[in-house]
C-alpha cells in the first residue's frame, strides 16, 4: 500500500472522530441551554484556531462568546462547536484559563463543544498526551 492510500485512510479516521467528539461534546453539557425557535433555521457558530487569540488578544475570544450568548435567540443559535487548536501552547496554563472563562460564558445559553486540535496536545515522539485538554 502506498502512503497516500495510508494518509487519505487516516484523514477518514480523524474527520470521524471529529465528528462524534462534537456530538458527544454537545450531550456532555452540564445545563440546560436555551431552546432553539423551531419555526425558522437555526444556526451552528463554528469557532476555529483560536490559539493566536489566546496568545495575543485573549479579550477577542471572549468578544466573540459574548457575542454568540448575547445574540442567541436573535440568531436562533442551536449549537457552538469549536473545531481544535484553542490553544498555541499546550503548557500554557494562562492560555486555557483564558480559553475556560471565554467558553463559559456559552454555559446554560447554548449547547457547545470542542474538539481537539493538533496545538492542544503534547507530541512525545511516538504518543501524544492531551492533559491540558481535560
């Protein structure tokens, strides 16, 4: 089997396992949240790769979680996924603390989930070790 056969295969694996991580993520909430107008569409806000928010502008981040709870109803908002890389630095205790208050807010608003991104984990050679991410 060549490589590309190998890497495309391990792409599926990663976008499955993506996918049930938000599913699971979003049954995992602790409160309930607001329900959803089921008269018209919803909306799912997908926040990507915030790890550079987080080292440079922290207080963007928590703009855009406020924005998202202060504007749920009006957008009819069902669902927040955050799809990896919250963090720059897996070690960086300040950034996760940031990343933790900005996702918080969403808490009892509306459901959310996050998925882990290759920047918050740690690679040691041969395995990788996701403890910040708990």
């Amino acid at each position: 089997m060549n490589q590309g056969c190998r890497s495309s295969s391990a792409r599926v694996g990663y976008v499955r396992l993506g996918m049930l991580l938000m599913i699971f993520g979003g049954l995992a909430c602790t409160r309930p949240a607001g329900r959803t107008d089921g008269q018209r569409p919803f909306v799912i806000v997908m926040l990507p790769d915030t790890q550079n928010y987080l080292q440079k502008w922290p207080e963007s981040f928590m703009a855009q979680t406020d924005w998202i709870g202060r504007n749920r109803e009006r957008e009819n908002i069902a669902f927040v996924t955050h799809i990896g890389d919250v963090v720059n630095d897996p070690n960086g205790s300040k950034e996760w603390e940031a990343a933790d208050k900005a996702m918080s807010q969403l808490d009892g608003v509306v459901p959310w989930g996050v998925c882990l991104g290759n920047h918050d984990y740690h690679d040691h050679g041969e395995s990788r070790v996701a403890t910040g991410f708990l």
